[in-house]
C-alpha cells in the first residue's frame, strides 16, 4: 500500500463533491491524472472504494473506512506543518483555544497578553462558547484547548485544573432579598434580572439551569459585560448571577450586595482541557505551559 497525501486528499475531494470530475478539479489534478490515482490505489488494496453511478460515485463500506483514517491523517500532517513552521522564521504558528464567559473576561486577558509578547511568531485563535460546544469541537478536533466548568462532560478528553470560579447572586442594596446570606436559584426567579448578552456562555448556562426547575430568567436589560451588569444592578436594575472574581475586582466596597446560591453547580471550577496533551502541536504545548503556571 502506497498512498501518498495527494492520494488521501483527492478521495475526501471526490466524496465531498460527489463526482471525479469535481474531486479532480478541487485537487488541482486533470481527470486522467486522478483517475490513475484511484486504480493505483485500488489496485494496490485489491478493493473498490468508489461506487460509480451515472449520478457520481459514493464510498463503499472500504472508501468509507480510507475516507475516516485520510482526515485523522491529513489532520496529523497539517498540525506536524505548524508544529515545524514554529521554527521557521517569519512564519507564524496559531493556536486555537475555546473558553467560557468568565475565563474569557476575567483570568485570560492578561495571562495570553503575556504569552503572545513572549511568543512573537505566535498567535491565539480565541473564541468563547458554552462549555458543552467546547468539549464537543474538541472531541472533532476543531481545536486545540479549551476552558469549561467542571459541570460539563469531558469523558474521553483529559483534563486539568484552571481556576476555582464560584458564582453569587448580587443584589441592589436596598432590594428585598439584601440580607439574604444564602438562597436557591429557584427562589430567584420570580425577581427580575439583569444578564448578560443572550449569546454568551454564562447566560446560555444560566437560562439552562433556570429550565431545569421548569421557569425562565425574567431578564429586564441585557449587557455586554460583568462591569455593567454589576453597575446596572447597583442602581437597581434587579438581580444578577456573576462571578466571585468579578465581585472581587470591583474598586473599593461593592455598592450591592452578595449572597451565596446553595446549587452545586454554583460551586464550580474550570478546567484545561484536550483530547490529549502530549500530542499537542509544540506552539500549543507552550500555551499550555502558561496556563498552568501558578
């Protein structure tokens, strides 16, 4: 068996666009030249991997199974590509890290601003999701490295831990359940809220939590950020669920009150997480080094 990149990359083409002439086409190839490709390569397992049909052609049960190994192949070798342009000079490396709401505004900035300053021919692909999408694009190989809640799953991806990011429920200072030490989200949510933009992954997790005690988050103003939900709820917009870190960053004393939610899921952590990292590309292995640091 020999199959050569250009191989594996013309098999995908053709079952992506359904036809040779097609897969030819996307493969920079003539027809003849592709078409040789394919009796070599059949010829060579002694198996067909295309069905041809007056339609175009579709895999068989083999060119299904060349069609899996080819895109875990083709993924190797364009991590491998990265991984040595590294050491290439004026050639740039990116990794791709997904992250929550909170990593993303509160631990991140400054960690990866250091990072990229000491990594010149480095860049980050950032991009915040809600954690289950994050576990799931890593899993297809979509990315490198993500943060997510210690909520979601990560059965077959390894794990490490990020931060301790607990959530409270803050409160006008004025407002009836200000000196409330502790209390179910449940009993929230008959009160109005501030949250945050409805596409965000705290809002997104938040929304989901409330549905899973059969109501709905009566959200009177959204904003974009943990400083002007906090700022909003001080002049008495309503209530609002936020991170700790964030309560803890406000100058001087908080002109709202904090109480604690009594729900596990309020106590979370977030983790590191990947498919696996000893087989990280080199450039991602360094952002992972940053990210662990103490």
């Amino acid at each position: 068996m020999h199959f050569d990149l250009t191989d594996l990359r013309l098999h995908l083409n053709i079952l992506d666009s359904g036809n040779i002439t097609a897969g030819a086409a996307r493969s920079h190839l003539s027809l003849a030249a592709a078409s040789a490709r394919i009796r070599a390569m059949e010829a060579s397992i002694g198996v067909d991997f295309l069905e041809r049909g007056r339609r175009g052609v579709t895999p068989t049960p083999a060119g299904k199974a060349l069609a899996q190994h080819a895109r875990l192949l083709l993924q190797h070798a364009e991590r491998m590509q990265q991984d040595l342009a590294e050491y290439a000079n004026g050639v740039k490396g990116q990794v791709r890290l997904l992250c929550n709401t909170t990593a993303l505004t509160e631990y991140l900035p400054e960690l990866l601003a250091d990072f990229l300053r000491e990594h010149p021919n480095l860049d980050i692909d950032l991009q915040e999701l809600p954690s289950a999408r994050i576990t799931h694009a890593l899993r297809q190989g979509a990315a490198d490295l993500g943060i997510v809640s210690d909520a979601v799953d990560t059965d077959n991806l390894q794990t490490l831990p990020f931060r301790d990011d607990p959530l409270g429920l803050i409160v006008p200072r004025h407002h009836p359940l200000a000196d409330t030490r502790s209390i179910a989200f449940s009993d929230t949510l008959h009160h109005d809220y501030v949250g945050l933009n409805a596409n965000s992954a705290l809002a997104v997790y938040l929304e989901e939590q409330a549905l899973h005690v059969g109501a709905r988050l009566q959200i009177r103003i959204r904003a974009d950020g943990f400083d002007g939900v906090m700022r909003m709820v001080a002049r008495g917009a309503g209530l609002a669920i936020v991170p700790l870190a964030a309560v803890e960053r406000w100058p001087g004393e908080a002109p709202f009150n904090c109480i604690a939610l009594q729900e596990p899921w309020a106590r979370r952590t977030l983790q590191l997480c990947a498919r696996d990292f000893a087989t990280l590309p080199g450039y991602a292995k360094a952002l992972l080094h940053a990210l662990t640091l103490p």
